[in-house]
C-alpha cells in the first residue's frame, strides 16, 4: 500500500478517532449551508462533467448520471 | 460509536469504521436527514467555458488551433410534493464550437510530439435533464432517479435508486445506491478523411456504492464512499487516430482502439469543519482513483466558505489532480500492439492539474445571485509521478458562471 494512501486512512481513523454524541440543540453549526456537502449542486454538477471531459477518473461520489460523446 | 472523548479507540471499531462507507446527498445539509424542503426553489445558472488556444509549439501546423468554446445553461427545481416525498428536476443545455485533437505526429527533425488538430470548427449541440425522487419512511431515504442525454453523435439513457438510513444515534448515516446508463454512439461520417470510422456502436455502465457518514463533534462531520463502476463495449473515441510507423500497421493499427471493458475502484472521503474563528467552513475532498487500464488518480479539492450574517457569501477553493497514463497510451506508436490497444488521447496521459475557483454571492429577501470564476491549468510537472514526455494535447480553460436562486 503506498504511503499517501495509508496517510489518508490514517487521517480518516484521526478524525474519528475523538467522535463525541452532539446533543440536538448542539446542531445548529451542521445544519448550516456551509457546511452540506455540496451548497451548490449544479456547479458541482457541471463541474463533474468538466473534469469527466477532461479527465481519466470520474464520479466515486455516490450520484447516478449518464454519458455524453465528451468522453 | 463510543461515547469516548478521548483520543483513543479500539480496533474492533477502527476496523468497522474503514470498513464502512456513504453516499452524500448533494443538496442536503449533513444532519437534515429524513425531510423535505420547507420550501419549493428554483435554481438557474449561465456559464461561459473557453479553452486556451493551442501553443505554437505543441501543433503541428495541420487543422485548426482554436479549442472549444462552449455555453452552459442549467435549471433546477427542487418540488416538496408533502411531507414525505420531494421531486428534484434538473436540466442543462450545451452549445459548443471549437477543433479538438485528432492525432499526435513526431516532429521530423526532433521527434517530439505535435498535435494534429480537426480542421473545420466542430458545432453541437447537448441537452441532458434528469429526476430525482425522495421518499422519506422514518430513518429510511429511498431515492430513485432517471435521466437522459443527447447530442447530435451521442445518446444516453441511465437510471439508479440510493437508500439512506439515519441510525438510532442521528449521528451515523449508511447509504447505498446502485446506477446503470445505456449509451450509443453515432459518429458523424466523414468518407473522404477518415473512411474506417464506424457507423454506430454502443456502451454500458454499471455502478455501485456504499458508505457511511459522521458526526464527529458539533463542529466535524466526516464521510467516506466506496464506488465501483463497470463499463461495457464501444470505449474509443471513434473520431482520434494514432501515428504508427510500423511498416507492418494496418489501418486498424492507426485508430483509437481501447479495451472493450473497464473496471473502475474509487474511494472518497469528505471532511467539514467550522472554523469558529473565521466564522467559515472548510471543505476537504480527497478521492483515490484505480482503474485496470492501469491508471491510478489522486484529487484533493480544499475550499473555505462564509456566508455572513448580511446576505452576502464568498467562497474560495482550490483543487489538485494527478494521474498516471493508461497501460496503452502512447503519444505515437512504432510497433503494432499484439493487443491491438492504442490511445494518443491526452486524457488517458499522465500529467497533473491545478484549478482555482471562486465565487461572490448576495441573497435579498428570496433571491440569491451569485457570479463564480474556476481557472483550470495542467502540466506534466503537477504530476505526482515523473512524467518523461508531456502529451501536447493538454487544455487549460476558464470558467465563468452566473448564477440566480429563488425560494418561493
């Protein structure tokens, strides 16, 4: 396994490492816009399809789409 | 997950936690979970996305230097039907204009590659819509979705379903999905410059995804995605050709001609933090890319978002990309392949990428505008891997977007 990969892995046992139970009055930080996954989907949308154009790797984030002659 | 605060966790749970993957929900916040909308919203979007010109000294004199320039107009409405469905529809439009790459010739007295462009400016046209459904049972999302795409030499068809659920805690989410898309491609005909292209042929695509979301503390979320896809059939590009001065080439020998199969392993992983300080989130997004093509990608998107408490909203991200070529690729060929396997496309190419974005936002009552500028630039030197010969091919573009939400 290369080391980036097993940095990253580690990175993400690191974050889970220290998990706390938030409280429901707590969650007002996480239900921010901000801070959704993606806070503008059709830019992500259209930039998946830009770099699906122009890029060997695509998707790998869970949403369903077709092809197009880009590729 | 323990209710430990300390920084110490037990193996068993390490393991189930890599073990475990998610799928996001795009236009969610990461705890809404279960529940429409309050409101319905219409989103609208205009962008402008220009490719550089061809540099003298990566063409090859023949075809035209002129990349694409394409016009982007995108719509979108998210319909909460009641209180436990929500309809998102979503559709864009593409005009674009512009040569692409034909083949690559080694120069006569260097040998180093030169890009051969098409000759008369390329003209078309791409609709795409799609539509997304979500249920919500209790702490169960089931989210099917269907959608089209069609151009003048290309059409798609694809569909999948994704089921989420919010465990007892509220602070795991496990998501699965899986997609199919049917495609077919019909090139325009061109007898008199490249008679063997073929008439018609079609492909395949078949994705499934697992992964878990987390709540880490009131500030972290975490999330990470498992994907593997499978495509079937026409994969080449049926207008590119390849320089191969094999005495013993064919003309099949100088076609794009890729495996008719590919496998693809994807790993995700998303981070959110707020920065109390800054009053901002940070965004990360790393995603390992392996394919049996043999190329392996990494992508690390960074971003930092504030919005204000007075409407307006800047955002700023950065976003690196770096992948090694396809097991067939070479920028031109002096021995037939006994596969019969070749590529000179840059996108199959080893080389990296940089792209900065950002985007000014204001929202008054209802209405949010927003005006966002990407500059996308590659070179072999942003690979992570040392990259001996740069494919000429490669395009930096500009992207500008305009962009008006409305929340009724």
């Amino acid at each position: 396994m290369k080391p980036i990969t097993l940095l990253l892995i580690a990175l993400a046992l690191g974050s889970a490492s220290g998990c706390t139970t938030v409280k429901p009055w707590e969650r007002g930080t996480l239900s921010k816009k901000e801070m959704s996954w993606s806070p503008d989907p059709l830019a992500a949308k259209l930039g998946e399809h830009i770099y699906f154009a122009k890029e060997a790797a695509a998707g790998g984030y869970g949403s369903a789409g077709g092809g197009c002659g880009c590729n | 997950m323990a209710e430990n605060k300390k920084n110490t966790i037990s193996p068993t749970v390490a393991a189930l936690y890599t073990a475990a993957f998610a799928l996001p929900v795009y236009n969610k916040t990461v705890t809404a979970a279960g529940s429409p909308d309050t409101s319905p919203s219409v989103s609208a979007r205009i962008s402008t996305y220009e490719e550089d010109r061809l540099s003298g000294s990566n063409f090859s004199g023949i075809g035209d230097q002129e990349r694409y320039d394409i016009e982007v107009g995108q719509v979108k409405v998210v319909y909460p039907i009641n209180d436990t469905m929500q309809l998102t529809v979503d559709s864009a439009y593409e005009k674009m204009s512009g040569a692409s790459p034909w083949f690559i010739t080694p120069d006569a007295t260097t040998g180093e590659p030169l890009q051969v462009m098409s000759g008369a400016t390329i003209d078309d046209e791409r609709l795409d819509a799609s539509a997304k459904l979500d249920i919500y049972k209790g702490a169960y999302t089931i989210s099917p979705s269907v959608g089209f795409s069609t151009e003048r030499d290309y059409k798609s068809v694809f569909g999948g379903v994704s089921v989420a659920k919010e465990l007892a805690n509220k602070s795991t989410t496990l998501r699965a999905g899986i997609s199919a898309s049917f495609d077919e491609v019909e090139p325009t005909s061109d007898p008199l410059i490249d008679p063997g292209r073929i008439d018609s042929d079609d492909k395949e695509n078949v994705t499934a995804f697992v992964g878990i979301g987390q709540v880490i503390d009131k500030n972290t979320v975490v999330q990470s995605t498992l994907t593997l896809s499978h495509y079937s059939g026409f994969l080449s590009d049926p207008y590119k050709l390849v320089s191969n001065s094999d005495p013993l080439a064919t003309a099949a020998d100088r076609r794009d001609s890729r495996p008719d199969d590919r496998t693809q392993y994807i790993w995700s992983f998303q981070l959110r933090r707020w920065a109390e300080l800054f009053e901002a989130a940070l965004h990360a997004n790393y995603r390992f890319y392996y394919d049996d093509w043999n190329i392996r990608s990494h992508t690390l998107d960074v971003g930092f978002l504030k919005h204000s408490d007075y409407g307006w909203s800047f955002e700023y991200s950065m976003r690196y990309y770096s992948q090694t070529q396809a097991d067939f690729y070479s920028p031109f060929y002096t021995l037939v392949r006994s596969d019969g396997h070749y590529s000179s496309d840059y996108r199959l190419s080893p080389y990296g990428a940089l792209s900065f974005r950002v985007k000014l936002a204001e929202t008054i009552n209802d209405w949010t505008v927003s005006l966002s500028a990407e500059r996308y630039i590659s070179d072999k030197s942003y690979s992570l891997q040392s990259v001996d010969v740069e494919n000429p091919g490669l395009t930096d573009f500009t992207l500008f977007t305009l962009g008006a939400d409305y929340v009724f």
